[in-house]
C-alpha cells in the first residue's frame, strides 16, 4: 500500500492552451471551486493516513497540478519526465529539484525520447506497466527497463480523449485492474488479460474518464464524483469502498484525481 503522495496546489492553473480535447481556453477555472477541490483531495488522503509532500506550484506552469505526470517514483529512485508538449517540459525540472533535496536518485531518458511519468506508468505487485502511443515514446521501454532491472508491460492507447495510460487503466489491488477497454488496442488488452484475474470494465454509462482515474489506498478507491452507481456496485464486489470528490475543475484540464497525485511506490 502506498504511504506517501505528492501533490501541486492550483495557484496557477487554469486553461491557457489546448493540449488535450478536453481543454479549451475559453473553459476558465473557477478559482474557489478549484482551491477546495484540492483542499477536498487532500485532506481525503490526510484522513487515510497517508504522508501528503506538497510542490511549490509556478507560475506560467499552469498544468503543473497534474503532479502525477512529472516522473515516476519507486523506493528512492525518481524518473524523470521529458513531456512531449514544450507547455509542460519545465515542470519536471521542479520535481527533480525536489527529490534531488530529499536524497532521491535521480535517472532520465534522452531528450528525444518522451515519458510523461505516473501519467502512464503503474507499478503493481512487483510488475510494472508502461503505456506508449499517445504521450510517451514505444521507445521509453527500452530505458525504463534499465533503471528499474525488468521488462515493464507495454500497453499501446490509442484514443485522443484518453491520452495517457492512467485515463484507462487502473491496477487497484492485488489481481484486480479497471480499464476502459474502447480506448485499447487488442494487443494491450490481450497483455492485461494475462497479468490480471478480475477486470472491471468500465463502459460509457460508468462516466470511464472518472472511473478510471481513480487511486486506491489499501482497499479504498478515491474517485472524481459522477462515477456511476454500477462501477461503484463493481467495485464493491472486489472488495473496494469508493470514496466520490469533485474534480469539476480538473476536469477541464483533461484529469482527474490519479492525474494530480504522483504516488511513492514501494517495491516490497
Ligand atoms: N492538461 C494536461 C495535459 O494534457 C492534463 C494531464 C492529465 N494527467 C494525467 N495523468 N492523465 O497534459
């Protein structure tokens, strides 16, 4: 179970450029609802016992607030996004500095290789899974597999509105994985299949950007609100309390609550 969380208060978010098709620049932020939407997340995390570090927010990084995407950590070894988007490429020069005063290795791709971190890399009972298409390069596997001494499980998304690995696959617990099969190629599928025993689908109706976004501790699965009632019935059966918060905000940055937390995964 994870312990730790980092997370990068809105100070400067809003929408200032359309990188995804959920953003448009007339959409602005509402800057209340976002603040204690954040407060909500946080303080959600707080409750559950977890250590929640904080990132100084910058200015003209609006999107820094989606921390999850600023590298991959695990034990004391900290990855290192190269974002695709020059919109985003300073953010993680901020995270590097972080764990670069807190003792962290520090380990990076080539610049011409992207890696946009937690945003599509997962780390789940001694397996790692890497998702390419989209955002990160096919070619990030090859280094990754260096830094952490195995060979991560590739998983190709090909769907514009589900950009990143994580807006479509969600390894919650021991065998148990929610996914968004329509945004999947047959290949990735067949690979879940094979590293996963109980798969909760989620299908239109299931509202799958915020059902899939979701991050567990132990046994809880935190939410964006508007899950629907049959993914939270899902989850249930496999033994998981779901908690909803509202994330109206992130939404209109294209994320939801896995996008704003970068998780401290532990290996054993
Ligand atoms: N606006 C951000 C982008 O398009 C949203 C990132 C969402 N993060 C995520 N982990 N899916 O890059």
């Amino acid at each position: 179970m994870i312990t730790t969380v980092l997370l990068t208060p809105p100070d400067y978010y809003d929408i200032e450029y359309e990188i995804n098709p959920w953003m448009h620049i007339e959409n602005k932020v509402n800057r209340k609802k976002v603040t204690e939407e954040f407060e909500n997340l946080k303080s959600i995390y707080k409750k559950l016992g977890l250590d929640v570090w904080i990132m100084d927010a910058q200015k003209d990084l609006p999107d820094m607030v989606y921390t999850a995407n600023c590298g991959f950590v695990i034990d004391d070894l900290f990855i290192k996004s190269n974002y695709k988007f020059r919109q985003r490429r300073k953010e993680s020069d901020f995270a590097e500095e972080l764990f670069r005063n807190k003792n962290f290795k520090i380990v990076r791709l080539p610049e011409n290789i992207f890696f946009e971190g937690q945003g599509d890399m997962f780390f789940r009972d001694g397996k790692f899974f890497l998702g390419f298409g989209k955002r990160s390069s096919r070619q990030a596997h090859d280094y990754i597999k260096d830094f952490i001494g195995q060979d991560p499980v590739s998983i190709e998304v090909n769907d514009p509105y589900f950009y990143h690995l994580d807006t479509c696959f969600a390894p919650i617990g021991k065998d148990t994985v929610v996914i968004k099969p329509t945004s999947l190629t047959r290949d990735g599928l067949d690979k879940i299949k094979k590293n996963f025993k109980h798969i909760i689908y989620a299908w239109d109706k299931d509202n799958p950007f915020m059902c899939a976004n979701i991050v567990a501790v132990g046994d809880t699965v935190i939410a964006g609100k508007g899950i629907g009632p049959g993914m939270k019935k899902k989850l249930k059966e496999r033994g998981f309390d779901t908690i909803e918060t509202p994330m109206t905000e992130y939404f209109k940055g294209g994320g939801s609550v896995k996008c704003l937390t970068l998780e401290f995964f532990k290996s054993s």
